[in-house]
C-alpha cells in the first residue's frame, strides 16, 4: 500500500475518532435531561407521573384525558430533553379520545439505567406491558429515535400492539449516520443497530409512516424507505409539506391527526366492535 492509500485510509477514522472518540452514536442520538418537571409545571401541561410518583416512574399521563377512551396510545420521544416536553401529543389525541402515555427512556429524566437500544427497548416493553393492563386497543407513537424504540417493541408479539404511528423515522441507524458522514466509515463506530424495517417485517397490525418534507436531520428519503421496505398492504404513508425534523408539528393540525387514527384503527375497530 503506497503512503497515499494509506492516508486515505487511515484520516478519516483518526477524524472520527477525535470528533466523537469511540462512540459515535451516542454522540449523534442522546441529550438526555436529567430533571423532572416541577408540580407547578406538570399541573400547568395536566401531567402526573405514571404508573406511580417520581420515585418509579416510567413517564406521565394526562390528568384531564377521556373518561372512557377508545384506546391507549404510548409515545416514545425524540433523544433531547423528557418525555413531559412532549405534552402537545396529548393536545392532539386526548381530543381524539384516547388515552396517552409519555413513556421516559433509561437515563433521561431521573430515571436509571443505560442508555442504549438494548436498555431502551427492554425497557419500553415494560412500559408497554403495564400499559396494557388498559386493555385494547394499544398503539404505539414514535418521534425520530422513538419510531427506532417503538420498532423494537412491535418485533416482539406480545403483548399485542393494535398499530403503530411513526414520525421522522429511519431505516436503519447506519443509513442515517452515512447520509450525514458519508465519507467515514461509520459503521465502526456503531454499537447498536436500530434497524427499524427489520424489527417491523413481520409485525401484523397496521403502521402509519410520517415524513417532513424538509427534514434535515433525518431526510425523508430514509422514511421512505422504511415504507418500502415494509411488507404487505396494511400501511400508508404521509408526508408533511414545508416542514422540518423540529418544526414538523407546525403541519400536523387536527385533521391529519384524525386521518392517521382513523387508519391504525381499522383493524382494531375490526376486532374490538363498537357495543
């Protein structure tokens, strides 16, 4: 190898390495914040923690949601901040009906553990088995990281999930951090996979896929071919107008809430008949 090949070779992971050092992905996916909302905040966004007070808490639900909701709908957040800045996901869905959890990921919040997928989807299944004690039907909502978070759940059959709802999502991890480094060899530097179509290959229920037009953290080229790469008829793909990875919610009004809905349950209305 000639010095040339060699320098070629060898810059771009010595790059790497001094700009993220050996851990590139939690460089790129995690910011946790390691607080809690104040009772005055959470009161202010009709949050309380859940399933129990700070001390176990898994993350917080509505205090004002539907008496008898038509479902539950567990949210997996993006990687900055808390699950309690997410409260606009109850503004859209309670209205709609359902009852919504904001689920909180090992170490963001003051909540232990590691951060991680193999943590963070151990952990979201817990979540998702005690929010099943509500009973069906049950959706999961993911954002950005969330969608990769709530892909791992749904590869597993139980309990059942009746839907899932992702926004800003990727395809593979990988894939996103290439579209971004595409001169590194960033798969040295990945721990975990977070392989969203592979965990939802066989998932039976039915996946709404959201993308932002203009996202420039996660190119809606990688939403599209997560959809792509799903199997099967029962999904349907959106795609925001005008909007980016932080602002896409300016484009999500009341309607195209009640649209992807009214998509996920249609299976569940099948097996779950109105009285």
């Amino acid at each position: 190898m000639n010095l040339g090949s060699l320098i070629g070779n060898v810059v771009p992971i010595v790059l790497a390495m001094s700009l993220f050092g050996c851990n590139l992905q939690d460089r790129m996916l995690y910011y946790p914040e390691p607080s809690v909302p104040s009772k005055e905040a959470l009161a202010a966004n009709h949050l309380q923690f859940w399933p129990s007070g700070p001390e176990g808490y898994r993350g917080f639900i509505g205090t004002e949601g539907p008496a008898a909701p038509r479902g539950t709908i567990v949210v997996f957040h993006g990687n900055a901040g808390t699950a309690a800045d997410r409260f606009y996901y109850l503004k859209a869905l309670e209205p709609l009906g359902y009852r919504v959890i904001l689920a909180e990921y090992p170490r963001y919040g003051r909540r232990g553990g590691e951060l991680g997928e193999g943590s963070f989807v151990a952990d979201a299944r817990e979540s998702i088995r005690r929010a099943s004690q509500y009973g069906r039907p049950l959706y999961l909502l993911g954002e950005s990281l969330g969608c990769a978070v709530a892909a791992g759940v749904a590869s597993n059959p139980s309990p059942r999930i009746d839907g899932v709802l992702l926004i800003t999502p990727w395809d593979t991890l990988k894939a996103v951090a290439k579209s971004h480094f595409p001169f590194l060899p960033v798969g040295l530097f990945l721990r975990d996979r977070y392989d969203s179509g592979e965990n939802l290959k066989t998932f039976p229920g039915r996946i709404a896929v959201v993308g932002a037009e203009r996202d420039e953290i996660v190119p809606v080229r990688h939403a599209e071919a997560l959809y792509r790469s799903l199997p099967g008829s029962n999904k349907r793909m959106w795609t925001l107008r005008g909007v980016g990875h932080n602002d896409w919610l300016m484009a999500a009004g009341p309607e195209i809430w009640r649209e992807f809905m009214a998509f996920l349950e249609e299976d569940a209305e099948a097996s779950h008949p109105p009285p």
